[in-house]
C-alpha cells in the first residue's frame, strides 16, 4: 500500500480589529505597562467585539485557510476544532463551524486541552491522514477567552487575548507532514490552570456568582516552572521519534505564554532566540490559537517558508504539553515556494494569503 502523508496546504488567522494596550489596562487596574512588559513581554493584546463568538473568529480563520489551499469547504472530510472557551458547553464549536462551512453532515470534533489544542488537534488529523481514512482535513485552534476572564484579577486577565488560526492539511504521496510528536497530560496537578465551577463537580449558581468562580484561575508561578521543565524534553521526544536533531529544525514556534518561559526553552534547548517565533508582544497569550496564528503571520511575511522543518511546542491547562516536528509541504515544491507567491490581502482583520 502506498504510504500518505499530509501536507498543510492553507493557512489562515483572524484577530479582532479592538486592540487593548497595557496603558489601557491601568485605567481599571492596580497593574503597570511596565509590569506586565517585564513579567511577560505583552505590551497589548486584540479583544472579540460583542458581535463576535468563538464560532464566528473560527469561521473567518477557515475560510482564509480554505481560500489558501484553494479548496472548497464541501471537500473536506473532517473539522477539528481545538478550543476552551466555546460558544456554548453544547453544542459543540466544531459542530459550529461545520454548519457554517458545509451542508455535508462530515465529522466535527472540538477539542479541549487548553494552549497544547492546536498542537493535539493537528497530531490526530494526521492520524486520520496517515491511516488513509479521511483526505482533507481542516484544523482549527481558536479562542475567546476575554469572556471567561476576571477582569478584577490582575494576575490573570492581563495575559490573555483572543484570535483564530487554521490550517488546511491534504493527504499526499510525496513526503512531507508530520515527523514525530510528543504529547503529554500530568493531571494531578490540574488545579494549576482552572475554571472552577460551572461544570458537574461545581454547578452554576448564585455563590458561584458572588465568588467569581466561573471565571479562570491560574496559579502562574507553578504553570511557569511546569513549562519550562517540560519544554527541553518534550521537544527531545518528538525530535527522537523524527529522527532529527535540533540543527534540523528551521524554526520553533512555541505557544506566546510568556517571553521569559521562550527564553528559558531557548536556553536549555540550546537554540538561539533568534530561531523562535515570537509575537507575544502584539497579541499576548491566545492559547490554543497561539501556534496557528503565529505560524500564518510569518508565512505571510515570509519569514517561513512551507518547506521548513517546524518544531510547535506547547503547553497548558490540565496541565498538558504538545510536541511536533512537522514539515509543511514537500521539497519539491520549493522552486515554486507559495512563500514567494503569499501577499497578505487585508479584507478587514481577515488574513488571506493566496
Ligand atoms: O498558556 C498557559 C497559561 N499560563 C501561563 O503560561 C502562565 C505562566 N506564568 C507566568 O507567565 C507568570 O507566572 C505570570 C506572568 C503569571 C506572573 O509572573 P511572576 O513573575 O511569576 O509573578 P508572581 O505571580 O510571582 O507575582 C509577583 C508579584 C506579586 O506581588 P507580591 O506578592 O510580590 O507583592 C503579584 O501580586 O506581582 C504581582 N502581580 C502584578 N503586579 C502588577 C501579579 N500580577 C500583576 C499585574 N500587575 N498584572
């Protein structure tokens, strides 16, 4: 049987138009730009209108992607949607999305592993891909996570923003796609990063009001060591199973938490800064979106290109970790790289690269 691979053959973002800058933040709040620059490397990040939901941003991503790969939303076989913060607990975003992009009744699955969904989500399209089972596959990390923010904790609610990426991945018989993953769950140490009430263990009720508990909690101090022990050897795992070295890898695109958690991977990698991807500073952490996002801005700018040797690595809520060594198109397409073919067309906040 001929082996398939997949490869990414579209790729696209939406972010918010409504920008917030730190400054904007010490009207409402005892914090500083200067804290928040120091502590994170944020300077501001783009928050959803009220006209907007999750589905809505995912839609907007997709349809870039789809428009990218030249591929009709009636082609595609399966939709994953990586996200934490849905339009609703159910239905589904997924079920969302698909009802927007295609009357075909295809699979539709939402994922939820925190700022790793992304990075989950593409690992089983290629699952998928690889067994032959389904050829188009579209994947989604998205997230609206100013909606389930305290904005009254400033621990919290300066660190996050919201935004969509997606990616188009193709089954193929050249060689390409995904080369080796590692991916991870240490759930006794889930209460880290937390929402706690508003499920079955917690329902919803007026205490849960008057605590704000519905809203996220985070113990940063302990997520910050939980990340940057697991960056190195993750990213060894997944190099092992591709049988790569770190000289390989063109870029490492590590999911936008914190400039200091980038830093500290860089170092005990090995890897110079200059290697990362680092948007951080623009659009602050958008959790599952993060890695999407950021791998569609700089193949826009042409910093990377399709055929590169990516390393994605993330981590998050449950706590989780994710990560993939993935080259995005075959060799042969680089004569005719679609990097040097890619404008960015603004319609909007809508990235669309043809
Ligand atoms: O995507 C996965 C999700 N989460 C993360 O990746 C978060 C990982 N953790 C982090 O990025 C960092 O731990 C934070 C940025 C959240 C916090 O930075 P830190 O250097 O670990 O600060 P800290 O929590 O140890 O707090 C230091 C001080 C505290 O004051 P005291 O107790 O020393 O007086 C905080 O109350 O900073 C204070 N503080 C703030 N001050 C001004 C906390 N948040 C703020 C703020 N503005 N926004």
């Amino acid at each position: 049987m001929t082996r398939l691979y997949g490869a990414i053959t579209g790729w696209g973002a939406y972010v918010p138009p409504h920008i917030v800058t730190n400054h904007d933040l010490e009207a409402t709040l005892d914090t500083s730009d200067e804290w928040i620059v120091q502590r994170t490397g944020i300077r501001q990040r783009h928050i959803a209108g009220a006209d907007e939901t999750t589905s809505t941003m995912a839609i907007k991503a997709s349809l870039a992607a789809l428009a990218q790969a030249n591929l009709p939303a009636t082609e595609l076989d399966l939709i994953l949607v990586a996200t934490s913060s849905p339009d609703y607990f159910t239905p589904p975003a997924s079920s969302l999305v698909q009802a927007a992009l295609t009357p075909h009744h295809i699979p539709a699955m939402t994922i939820v592993t925190g700022c790793t969904g992304f990075v989950y989500a593409l690992v089983t399209a290629y699952q998928f891909i690889q067994a032959g089972v389904y050829r188009n596959i579209l994947v989604v990390g998205v997230e609206l996570l100013s909606r389930f923010l305290d904005w009254r904790d400033r621990s919290t609610c300066v660190l996050f923003g919201d935004a969509a990426g997606a990616v188009v991945v193709q089954a193929t018989e050249q060689p390409c796609g995904l080369q080796g993953y590692d991916l991870g769950s240490d759930g006794a140490n889930c209460q880290h990063i937390i929402m706690p009430a508003g499920g079955s263990a917690r329902p919803f009720g007026p205490d849960v009001l008057d605590e704000r508990s519905h809203y996220i909690r985070m113990n940063g101090r302990e997520v910050f060591k939980f990340a940057t022990r697991i960056f190195a050897p993750a990213s060894e795992r997944a190099l092992r199973m591709a049988g790569k070295c770190i000289d390989d890898i063109d870029w490492v695109i590590p999911h936008q938490a914190n400039l200091r958690i980038i830093q500290a991977a860089a170092k005990d990698m090995g890897v110079p800064l200059e290697r990362f991807i680092v948007n951080i500073d623009r659009y602050a952490n958008t959790s599952a979106a993060s890695i999407p996002l950021a791998l569609a801005e700089n193949l826009a700018n042409g910093r990377i290109k399709p055929t590169d040797t990516l390393l994605l690595l993330s981590f998050g809520a449950g706590l989780t970790w994710a990560a993939a060594v993935v080259q995005m198109q075959p060799q042969l397409h680089s004569a005719q790289s679609l990097s040097e073919k890619s404008r960015r067309v603004g319609e909007g906040n809508v990235f669309v690269y043809p």
